[in-house]
C-alpha cells in the first residue's frame, strides 16, 4: 500500500481545495421549463415529446427511424428479440465494453462470443472476427467506445459474407461520424444512452434507430409486444383492441425525459464543440510525455469524445494504475475506468471459464487506462488542474 501524498508543493504544484467532478451532468433552464410545461400537460408517459424528440434526432443524425426507449440496454435487449436471436445463437461482441452490452445476449438466451480489441481504439478488432465466427454466429455487437466509431465498413463487409445482423451499441458516439456519415444513419438497430453520465442525458433513457420497418417491430417488441395492426384496418382509431404476439418488455420513454431530450440536442452542437476544445487542451499538454498516452482519433472519424482515456506507460513508473487513482483522488481529481473487461467479472467468468489473458489486448490496456475528467462543466483552469496533477504524481513516482 503505498502513501497517499497531498502533493508535494515541489515545482509550484497547488492540489485543489475543492473535488473535481468525473462528469457531472449539464441542465440548463430550457430543460427544466420543457419538464415543467410536460408535467403540467396531460401526458406523462410516452406522448407528444416523445414523438417530437424521435422526429428530430431521426433528423439531426440521418436515421430512417428512431424510438425512443428507457435505456440503451433497453434498446440493445429490444434489437436482439426483435431479430429473432434466441438460444442456440451466438453474439460477437468486445470485452471492453459495460457489463449490458454482454448481459443482454444473456437476457435473451444466446452466448456471447468475445473478440479482442484494436490497440489503438481499444475497439472490436475486424481482423480478429471472422475467426470467431461459427455455425451458430447470428449477429456483431460492435461498440463505438469512448465515442470512436468502430471500423464499420469492415465490419458490415463480414456480415454481409456470412449473413449476419449487426446491432451497434453506440451509448457513447452520439455526434461521432464515420467516414462522413453520422453513427445512427446506418440501417443497423443502433442504440444510443441518455444515461446521466452521457454527452446527451435526460437522467435514464436512450434511442434505438435503424429502417422504419425494424423500428416499427421494435417498437411492438419494447411495449408488452401489443399490437393494434390486427385490428386497425377496420376498427377507428383509438380502439381498445390490441393482439399481443409477443411476449414483450416495458421499456418506452416518458415524455418527462423526453423533455430534457429535445434541449439537450438542441445543445449538443455546442457541447461538442467545447468537448473538441478540452481534448485539444489535454492532447497539447500530455502528447508526447514519457508516461502517458493520448487516445487516437483516426482521420476518416469525428469522435464524440465521450470519454478521454489516458493510458499509463507503466513501465516509466514505480505505482500501478490503481494506485495512480487514489493519488488523483488525493489531489481532489475525479476519474474512472472504462471498463473492467467482460470477461473478468465474475458471472462471465465463471460460466465462460475466461482468464484475464484470453483477450491480452483489452487486459494489457485495462491495466493502464484511466478515464480523466471530460465534460463541459470543467473550465481551461481546471483541465490545466488535472494537468498539473497528473504530471505531479508521476514525477514522483518516476522510476
Ligand atoms: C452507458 C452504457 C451502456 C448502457 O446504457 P444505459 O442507457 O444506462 O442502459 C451500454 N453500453 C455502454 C458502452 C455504455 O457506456
């Protein structure tokens, strides 16, 4: 255990007196008056604002369609029941990804099936997936992490080869483009997180888009599997008859979080562009330092910059990752880990029989990875804060 140093004072290093936030979430009064105006509206589940955010994130990112959901598991567990996938099946997907991406291949009876990442994206190796595939593969499961698009052209390539679905788990690239083209405009089921924590929140909820004949599937599949079709060709609007065809999930959107939605993409553009000036600051600062690595952004991708992942070069220095944390913490700067691989959490390792080196590319990178403060709330001054920080521990712990 080593000892948690306030910070030396040495080369003028001044630790912060008040904690930095990881990413705490940014509601501004247009958010809060469209909330209101909805709670002193009729509609308090999915309604009209509902609808409106659909219409015009469907617009903004080029989908044919969008539903808006509880959550981006939601939307994930949605895709994969309404293409069919069920046991017997098999799902390819990253270990280097939240636990839902995994779990919701659970949730509907098929296996997952682990391929290991890209060292610099630390996203799903194309080259490694074809290996992976067998008679039982149904679908990819890519995932944009940190909000760098994943090789989508590759990607779709060896589906199409092999006759599989691909359902993108796109939580973090909300406003990413790959090769000009916005993630969501694809006719992949893609789901987006409004999780509180994302580049657009509305607290819990999310967004699956893909062809307007998926999303209408979806959508029965998302609310109890009802369906009104049956009966709609003969029966006026508004009747009380409806089918259940499907054993379905109760997983739409209120229009209370919808609410918050409309602003905050009325906002992301702006958003976007500070997040863009803070990398550049962190990038300009920490590029070419001995004990650290910037994340990438290739030239045929605009990252959403999610998150902004900084890798230790360990071998420059005597503490290990964890410890490199608890003294950011100690100089009162937050910071996280995305993620603890699938395949070392304890279900999946258990029932899979994993070891940590099975993938060694997302463990090795696991090791070294921290996620430093990246939101829109944090100041120049503060981004230089967690600069001095960074650097302060690691010349003290310099090997
Ligand atoms: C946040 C996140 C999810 C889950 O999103 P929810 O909206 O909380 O369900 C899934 N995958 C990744 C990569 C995430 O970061």
């Amino acid at each position: 255990m080593a000892i948690i140093d306030k910070g030396s004072g040495k080369d003028g290093f001044v630790p912060r007196t008040e904690f930095l936030p990881f990413s705490p979430p940014v509601i501004e009064k247009e958010e809060i008056e469209e909330v209101i105006d909805t709670l002193r509206s009729t509609w308090i589940t999915t309604g009209p604002k509902t609808g409106l955010f659909e219409r015009e994130f469907a617009q903004m990112f080029g989908a044919e369609a969008a539903l808006g959901l509880n959550s981006c598991t939601a939307g994930m567990h949605v895709a994969l029941a309404a293409l069919g996938i069920g046991p017997g099946d098999e799902v390819i997907t990253t270990p280097n990804t939240f636990c839902s991406t995994c779990n919701v291949i659970e949730h509907v009876g098929a296996t997952p099936v682990l391929v290991d990442v890209e060292r610099d994206t630390m996203n799903i190796d194309p080259s490694k997936i074809e290996a992976a595939i067998t008679s039982k593969t149904r679908c990819l499961l890519p995932v944009h992490y940190s909000g760098h698009p994943v090789e989508l052209d590759t990607i779709n390539a060896i589906a199409q080869k092999h006759g599989l679905f691909v359902v993108e788990d796109a939580a973090h690239p909300v406003s990413a483009t790959y090769k000009g083209k916005y993630i969501g405009s694809s006719s992949n089921p893609t789901a987006f997180s409004f999780y509180a924590t994302k580049n657009l929140t509305t607290g819990e909820g999310g967004m699956l888009t893909g062809t307007a004949e998926f999303i209408a599937k979806a959508k029965v599949v998302s609310l109890h599997g009802m369906s009104r079709e049956a009966y709609s060709r003969y029966d006026k609007a508004g009747s009380w008859k409806y089918d259940v065809g499907f054993a379905g999930f109760k997983y739409n959107m209120t229009d209370a979080a919808a609410a918050m939605g409309i602003w905050q993409l009325r906002h992301l553009a702006r958003n976007q562009a500070r997040r863009r000036e803070i990398v550049e600051r962190y990038n300009a600062a920490l590029g070419g330092s001995e004990f650290f690595e910037t994340p990438t952004e290739r030239p045929e991708v605009r990252s959403s910059w999610h998150l902004y992942v900084l890798r230790l070069n360990l071998e420059t220095l005597t503490i290990d990752r964890d410890v490199f944390i608890e003294e950011l913490k100690a100089r009162n700067i937050g910071s996280s880990v995305h993620y603890i691989p699938i395949h070392m959490h304890s279900y999946y390792r258990n029932k899979y029989g994993y070891k940590p080196e099975d993938f060694p590319i997302a463990y090795s990178n696991y090791l070294r990875m921290i996620s430093i403060p990246m939101n829109v709330k944090i100041t120049n001054d503060e981004v230089d804060d967690v600069v001095a920080a960074l650097f302060d521990i690691a010349e003290k712990f310099k090997r």
